[in-house]
C-alpha cells in the first residue's frame, strides 16, 4: 500500500492543506464540550444569563468553523483521491500497454481488467477515508485524553479499559479478513473471465446449444463470490455492534461512578457531561480506525495485486544503444530463427531462414499449427526469438526502438481488429494525418470503397464494437486498407484473405500488386491460390521449413506443397 502513495507527491500541497483543515476541525471539536461544561456549571448554576448567551454564541462561532472545516476537509480529500486515481489508472494503463503478449498471457485480460477498475477503486475510496478519518482520529483520541484529563482524572481509569478491549476487537477482525479479501478479489476476476467469455463467444455458445452449460458456469462462479462476500461480511457485521457495546457500556461506567463523585461533591454535573462528550470523541475516532481497518484487508489485496503489475518487468525493452537502420529500405531476413511461446515444451518454429526483399511478394502457408502465425508475430516483436536473429534493413530488430521499427510495418492480424468509431477513423488508425484522398484510395485498393459507399453515411458510418455490423470479409478489407493508408516498407498479412470469396482474393491482390510494388510483401495463408503468383514461397511443416521455391518449383521438389495443393485442387485446376 505504502509504494502506492508515491504518487501522491502531485498533491502534496493539498494534503498538506488537508492535515491543516482536519487539525482545525479536531480543535473546534475538542473545545465544545468545555463550553458547554462552562455554561452549565457558571452559567445555568448562578443563573447568570449574560454569561450562558456570551459563551453559548462562542459556541456557535466554534460550530460554524468546525462546519467549514469539515466541508473543506471533504471537498479536498474527494479531490485528492479521485486524482490519485486517475494516476493510479493511467500508469497501470501505460504499463499495460508496454507488455509483450507474454505478460498478457501471465496476468491475464479479466485480471488486468479488474486490476485497472475494480482494484484501484478500492484503493482509491480507503486513500480518501485515509485523509478524512485516520488523520483525525489520533488527534481526537489524544486530545480527547488530554481534555478528559483535565475535567476529572480519576475517572479516566474507565477509558484506560475500554481502549485496549477495543483495539484487541479491531486487530482481531482485520486479521482474519485479510486472507478472506484477497480471496474475494481473485474470485472477482474469475467471474469477469467468464463474463467476458460468456459475451465474446455467445455465437458459438447458441449455436452449439450451450447456453445452460454457460449459464450454470456462471452461476458456480457468482456463487463461489457471493459465498465468499457472504463470509467476510459476515465477520465485518460483528465489528459494529461490538463497538457499540463497548461503547455504551463505558457511557454507563462513566455515568455511574461520575454520578457518585457528583454526590460526594468532588465533581461537578458540567463537567461529567463534557467527560461524557470527550469520551465519545475518543471512542468514535477508534470507530473511525476501526473502519479503515474494514477497508485496510481489501484495499491492502488490490494494492498488491496493482503493484504486482507495476513491478513486473516488461519482456520487451529498447536496447540501451538502439539504432535506426540507414540504407536498406524493407529488407527483412530471418538468420536460423528458433521460438518456443512460454510455458510450451517444443519450439513452435525451429531454424528458419529466408530472405524478403522490396519489390517481392514472399508467401508463407503450412498445416494448421505448422507455426505461420508464430513466425509473422516475431516481426513486430510481440515476442522475442529463442536464438538466432530477425533483421531488417541489416539492423537486428532487438537492437532497433520498438516505435521505429513499426513505424516500418503494415500489419494485418489473423483475427480483423476494428474500434467503435467512423469507417475513416478506422482507416485512419494507421495514419492518423492521412487526408481523404489517402483513405478512398486504400480503401479502394483494399475492395473495400463499394461497399463503404453502400452504408448510409459512407465513409463516416459507424462502425460497431468489434465490427459486428460488419460481415468478416468487410472487417477483413478495412483492416488491410488500414495498413495500405501508412505505405509501410513491410506489409505484413496474417491469413488476411481467408473470409474473401475466389474473384475478391483475385482482384485485390492484383491491386496490391501495383500499391506494393516497391514493399516487402509477407503473406501467411491457408489457400493456394492466394499464394501461387508469390515470388516465393517458404513451406511450413511442424516449425520447420519443408521447402522454398516457387510454386512450380515446390510442387516438383517438396511433398508436403504437393499436398496440400492436391487437398484444394483438382487436377484439370493444377493443369
């Protein structure tokens, strides 16, 4: 929690103002009960009305200052913690976005997602009662002492028993919930997983008639967290009554022996209700403390569970001594590149080497499996190699920024990505300064223009959540407009063409033909025909490389091509 409040320092003058305002607040407080002790031993016991008004409108002075000052107090306090956690979010996000797909498969989307929202939250609302109460109470606490002290010592023995039975109460409960908050959380996570999951796969779900099994996995995780809350709350329910307990029980010892030493004469009636008062103030900031040690357990688990994330090194870092390529423009080699994804125990691609040049067309296809996708996804470095080296323009891309060397690529992912916004402004990611002009051309490069102009608003329609008013060979053409509109030096298109019928497949890579003539152009798919006009082709078979040639050349010299161009075509279509 501690490591959490460096970046308060942006604050550090509203905090400051803070403590100033709560130890205002606590003063005015502290000085009511003698007032009030004042009027009713000078003022009520003499009859003396001039002195109960002078000193009843002190009090009222007193009163409005502890209202401003609780006021201002809230007002700040709200202000601190809710930028505290817009801090808090932002630097999660930031190194969030900073990890390698590694990380993500560690942590986990649903968990980095509650991380980010639920977590900090929790840490952000204890941040707030934090500056309110546990700054207060220890000042209430001793000055109550000090104040009770001065209106009858002797009975403060009363105090000097209840405090501590109160402070076993408060440790008692907050050690046992600890474990149970950080229980809860984890559980919260596991029930996002299955939202989301739930959501994101409802096709297949209905489709394969599923909905029951998926409901009642939803519901073992909701009950697995109810349970869980159900537990901790009710641990958390006995903490109040029990401080009410005490509480009372001490107004009732105070009251009875303050009432006999009344009848001896050895106190006086005002200030037996001032004791009264000030043992209140001293019981209620230790209900304060005890509150924040209700939160303490579940914020102290998101605290931890926040710095788990920002303590976690990204896997992929700019090399101190990076460098910017300088002649060579799209070169891409592959020099005896080995792969294994984390946690897996065979590499999914093993010795691969080939050249790419610009101007040329280099096609990747293989069996499901054979590691395609693996392959293209170390270009971008959304990991990094096992061995070997992966250069572009003669520069290791490890030795390159990360933001040049994508600033380099036009990248095209096996799954369509698109954002809810306009038509343009998807295009438009991959060139945010990209005029109109720049935008129709790719799209009509990518065989996309027809059917954008059909949509009512053209290239400003909408564009759903996900693209899921989109059809996925309409998903697949914007996202490769989207890597036309940069003029990249590598294209980079990951089964990008698998949605498209036959004659579409044909005419846009005609286009690209032409658009890419200059580019390196890598092509990962499934189909044949996609790939046979290739300059050249590289067979994949279980991570390693069966063959390189062209497609005339492979279907002579490698088997594996040779089956897998008999599985799609006929003998009259391979003539």
């Amino acid at each position: 929690m501690l490591k959490l409040f460096r970046y308060l320092k942006p604050f550090a003058a509203q905090v400051a103002a803070i403590l100033v305002l709560v130890a205002g607040q606590a003063a005015a407080e502290l000085y009511l009960p003698t007032l009030m002790a004042h009027i009713v031993d000078r003022g009520v016991a003499h009859g003396d009305t001039a002195y109960i008004l002078q000193v009843g409108g002190l009090m009222l002075l007193v009163s409005l200052g502890d209202m401003v000052f609780a006021v201002l107090t809230a007002f700040l306090s709200a202000r601190v913690s809710m930028g505290f956690g817009r801090d808090l979010r932002k630097t999660v996000f930031g190194r969030v976005t900073g990890f390698s797909l590694h990380e993500f498969d560690r942590v986990g989307t649903p968990s980095l997602i509650t991380r980010t929202t639920n977590d900090i939250t929790q840490v952000q609302m204890f941040t707030m009662m934090l500056m309110r109460m546990v700054i207060m109470s220890p000042i209430m606490a001793v000055g109550g002492v000090l104040m009770a002290l001065q209106q009858d010592a002797r009975l403060t023995w009363v105090l000097a028993v209840a405090i501590p039975l109160i402070a076993v109460v408060v440790s008692l409960t907050a050690g046992r919930a600890l474990p149970m908050f950080r229980s809860i959380q984890a559980k919260i996570d596991r029930i996002n997983l299955v939202l989301r999951e739930g959501l994101a796969g409802v096709r297949v779900i209905r489709a394969f008639n599923r909905v029951e099994h998926e409901t009642l996995r939803f519901d073992a995780a909701n009950r697995d967290l109810t349970e869980a809350s159900v537990r901790v709350n009710r641990l958390m329910a006995l903490v109040f009554p029990s401080m009410m307990l005490l509480m009372n029980l001490t107004v009732v010892a105070i009251t009875w022996f303050g009432s006999r030493r009344i009848a001896l004469g050895e106190m006086q009636i005002g200030s037996l209700m001032a004791f009264i008062q000030y043992a209140m103030q001293i019981l209620f900031s230790l209900l304060m403390v005890s509150f924040i040690f209700i939160m303490l357990p579940r914020a102290s688990a998101s605290a931890g569970r926040i710095n788990e994330v920002l303590a976690m090194p990204p896997g992929l870092k700019d090399s101190p001594d990076a460098r910017v390529p300088g002649q060579e423009h799209g070169h891409l080699e592959f020099r005896n590149v080995t792969f294994t994804f984390p946690g897996a125990e065979e590499p999914a691609i093993r010795d691969i080497s080939f050249n790419a040049r610009p101007g040329e067309v280099t096609a990747i296809i293989g069996g499901t499996g054979s590691g395609k996708s693996a392959l293209v996804n170390l270009v971008p470095r959304f990991y990094d190699v096992d061995s070997g080296a992966i250069l572009v323009d003669g520069v290791d891309i490890r030795q390159m920024p990360k933001e040049a060397l994508r600033g380099r690529l036009g990248f095209v992912p096996q799954k369509a990505v698109l954002f809810a916004d306009t038509v343009a402004a998807n295009i438009r990611y991959g060139k945010e300064s990209a005029t109109d002009e720049e935008v129709a051309h790719a799209a009509e490069t990518a065989q996309a223009r027809e059917f954008i102009l059909a949509m009512p608003d053209g290239f400003q329609a909408p564009i759903s959540q996900s693209g899921t008013n989109l059809s996925g060979g309409q998903k697949q053409r914007l996202s490769i407009a989207r890597a036309l509109v940069r003029r990249p030096e590598i294209y980079i298109f990951d089964d990008s063409f698998s949605a498209l019928d036959f004659a579409t497949d044909a005419r846009l890579r005609a286009a690209l033909r032409k658009e890419t003539a200059e580019a390196t152009v890598l092509i990962v798919a499934q189909r044949v025909n996609t790939v046979m006009d290739a300059d050249r082709i590289i067979v994949l078979d279980d991570g390693a490389v069966a063959g390189v040639g062209t497609h005339k050349e492979l279907l002579r010299t490698c088997d594996v091509y040779r089956e897998i161009v008999l599985s799609q075509l006929s003998e009259e279509e391979l003539a």
